[in-house]
C-alpha cells in the first residue's frame, strides 16, 4: 500500500531542506523523497513542514502527571520527595500515568523514546498507543541477584508487549543508587543499558567525599571518585551504553566517554529547572560523542514538549559558550531527530527521512506563526513550532496522534487521579 504527503517544506535532516516536498510511504517505511512535483502531492499540507518523528532520548514516561513536584527544592531533597510520593502509586496508577506520557509525546511529534521506566507500564503505554521505545527497566542497590531478580519480575510482567517496535533494555539507575557489580551484571545481559550520570555537583560530592546534601539519603557507599571514572576504572563504560545528563563533567571525563563510545542524551530544561547546571553541549559535540535530546520528565522538565526542549537547547548552549553560533536551529533540529536516533542505535532505522526507514514522521503547521514566509525552515519548526502546531504524528506510516481526535478526557482524567493519590498526605511546604 503506498500513500504520498507533502507540505510546503521537508526536512530530511540527511540532506538539504525540500521546497513543496513530498514522502512516499510504502508498507510503512519511507519509499521516496523528494519534491511534489516529481512524486505527487498526495495529501497536502499547506503552511507546514514535515520532519522526521522526534527522537527523544531519554524520558520517564511514567512521572508524566509529577508535573511541579518539589519545585525550587535543593536536588537532593527533591530527590527524597520524589521517591515518597512515587511510593505510593500502584502499577494501575503508573500505567495511567505512562498511558497519558506517550500521549503527549506523540503530540508533541516524537516517534520514538528511550524511557527508563521503574513499573514496566511504559512498555504497555508505548505498545497500546504505538509509541516506538526502548524500554530500560530500573535497577537499583548492591546486591547483582536481588537487581536481577527484580529485572526478571519485571521483564516477565511485560514480555507480552515487547515487539520490534517496542524493545527491551535495562536501567543500572545511577552510580549513587547502584554497584558496580549490578552494572556489571547489567552489562552482561546483553541489551541496551541506559544510566543517569553526572547530573548534579551533589551527586559528584557525595560518590567522592560521602558528603554534601545527599549524604543520609543514599544506601550505598561513597566510591572516593565521580560516577564517570569510578565505572571506567571497572571497564562499565562502552557503546551500549546512554548516560543521561552529564552536566558536572570535566574534560578528562569527557574524553573517557569517547574513548569508550559512550552516548550522552542531554537534557537541558531539567537541568536548569532542578539547578544543576548546564550540560557542555559543544565540548561534547566536539569531542565526537553521540549525543541526542531527552526531555527528562514533568517531575523536572516539566513536560513532553520537545519543541520546549529544542529551544532550551539552543538558548543554553548560546548562554554557556557566549556564543550566538553555539547551536543551530538546524544543528538542534537534528539532534532531536538522527542524533537521538544514534544515541539509541536507531539511526539505521529512525532519525531521518531517507528512502529505506520507518515512516516515522510528523506534520507541523507553522502559517499561524511569525516564521511564515519561510526564509529558514529548520528555523520556523525550532522556533515557531509547539504541540499545538502538530497536526499529525506517523509511526510506520500509520497515524498515531491527529489533532483534534485525540481522547484526551479519558487520558488526563485518569493521569489527575494517579496524580491525587501520590500527592494525599504530603504537603509541599512541609518538605521545604
């Protein structure tokens, strides 16, 4: 079955942007590129642009109703209520609330997540709404059979929804929360492995000294070095593996993850909402690392808007280097995309609109917004774009989101009820 869209621009991402472009699809994987007049209009879509499906690089689609919890909390403490009021969420609640995450995401254009998800609901949500994923399931503590063990649980309660689209990784949660032989045995289970490292000074403090705000908070013992060199020292760097955040690094460290492959998904609305920095974009970049883009979650981000999440990007990278030519707009654009996509090990199959791929693609309106006449059209999506301006999101060349024909009431109505319930009890001002 072939179909053939077009709208006034496509961003390819590998290769140049297409004036009055169009997409063949063909049993759900890209046929054809080029312009309408050489492949057919198909279905047209004026004042739009049409870019390949987000690729967000690291999410927890099951904190999507956290929005504003503990904000303006030192990290620590944020931390600390975070994990209080996650306890007391069933799998039903956090389903509801994954549900209602991968929602917003494909709303937001992106196709394709790499989630680290402590329930296994996200594997679920991404399956029953046609999200692709990777599916990294939290470990935690010292102990490499009790982290196995709950994997297994874990793995068993979801095997049921993995699929080509949706697959399977693990999740060592951080240097801090986790040994070195539950890394170990992580890496030894051959999937993907995704971790949190280097987010925050307290974090680097506390593995180095044993002091600092996380000290009491923390089970395991400090390592006497950061999270970087101590997993390097014990050969857990390699190119399997996808470090969140790496705000606190300094060069040495950076030059460790190249040397070992390491991909960084960076996330630059979290970081700065929480205070913990901003991430050196360029200097890993430069270094020659796969990055790509993570909204983190509504706990901290605070929501699924990768356009949000684009922006920051740019801003920050601006801000840090002191530089308007930091970071692109198309530069950005694609480390949303193909960057991602790399990030994950993806790039073969998803990140771009080349001939061969997925069909994962989103349609984004830009006639009400001021970048109409198009001078810069990676510009116009980066800068002008918004959930709101998504009018359909494909995944294998089938609609998974359109706008206005969503069911949003039922989502959100669910979400406010998980919500009510991790919120019962704990005032905010009595964690401050």
């Amino acid at each position: 079955m072939s179909a053939v869209i077009s709208a006034d621009w496509v961003l390819p991402v590998e290769g140049p942007p297409i004036e009055r472009g169009a997409v063949v699809i063909e049993d759900g994987r890209i046929a054809a590129v080029g312009t309408a007049d050489e492949l057919g209009s198909g279905e047209h879509y004026p004042g739009a642009a049409i870019v390949p499906g987000f690729v967000n690089a690291h999410s927890h689609l099951e904190y999507a109703v956290y929005a504003g919890f503990g904000d303006g909390l030192e990290f620590a403490s944020w931390l600390a209520l975070h994990v209080e009021r996650k306890r007391r969420l069933d799998y039903d609640d956090m389903l509801a609330s994954a549900r209602l995450g991968a929602a917003e995401c494909l709303a937001s254009g992106i196709t394709t997540v790499g989630d680290a998800s402590y329930s296994g609901a996200a594997a679920a949500a991404c399956a029953e709404l046609g999200l692709r994923a990777i599916v990294y399931l939290e470990v935690f503590k010292s102990d490499p059979s009790a982290a196995l063990q709950r994997f297994g649980e874990l793995r068993a309660r979801i095997e049921p929804e993995l699929s080509d689209r949706v697959r399977l990784g693990v999740s060592p949660h951080t240097p801090y929360t986790t040994s070195a032989e539950v890394y170990a045995a992580c890496f030894e289970l051959g999937l993907p492995v995704m971790t949190h490292l280097a987010e925050s000074e307290a974090e680097t403090l506390w593995l180095t000294t044993g002091e600092g705000p996380m000290a009491g908070l923390i089970s395991q013992e400090p390592v006497g070095t950061t999270g970087i060199r101590h997993l390097a020292g014990r050969g857990l760097l390699g190119p399997q593996l996808l470090a969140a955040h790496c705000v606190a690094v300094d060069a040495e460290e950076i030059a460790l993850l190249a040397e070992h492959d390491v991909a960084v998904a960076h996330c630059p609305r979290s970081n700065a909402l929480l205070g913990c920095g901003i991430a050196p974009l360029t200097d890993l970049r430069a270094a020659g690392l796969r990055v790509g883009l993570g909204t983190d979650s509504p706990a901290s981000a605070p929501s699924f808007d990768m356009f949000d999440e684009l922006r920051a990007a740019v801003s920050s990278a601006r801000a840090r280097e002191r530089r308007p030519d930091a970071l692109s707009a198309t530069e950005a654009l694609e480390l949303a995309t193909l960057g991602s996509a790399r990030a994950l090990g993806l790039d073969d199959e998803v990140g771009s609109l080349v001939q061969g791929k997925r069909a994962d693609l989103a349609v984004v309106a830009l006639d009400a917004s001021p970048y109409v006449p198009w001078e810069d059209a990676a510009a116009a999506v980066v800068f002008g774009g918004s959930p709101q301006s998504v009018l359909t999101t494909l995944v294998d060349g089938e609609a998974r989101y359109e706008r206005g024909g969503f069911r949003w009431q039922e989502l959100r109505s669910n979400g406010a009820s998980a919500r009510s319930r991790a919120l019962a009890g704990l005032p905010v001002a009595a964690s401050r």
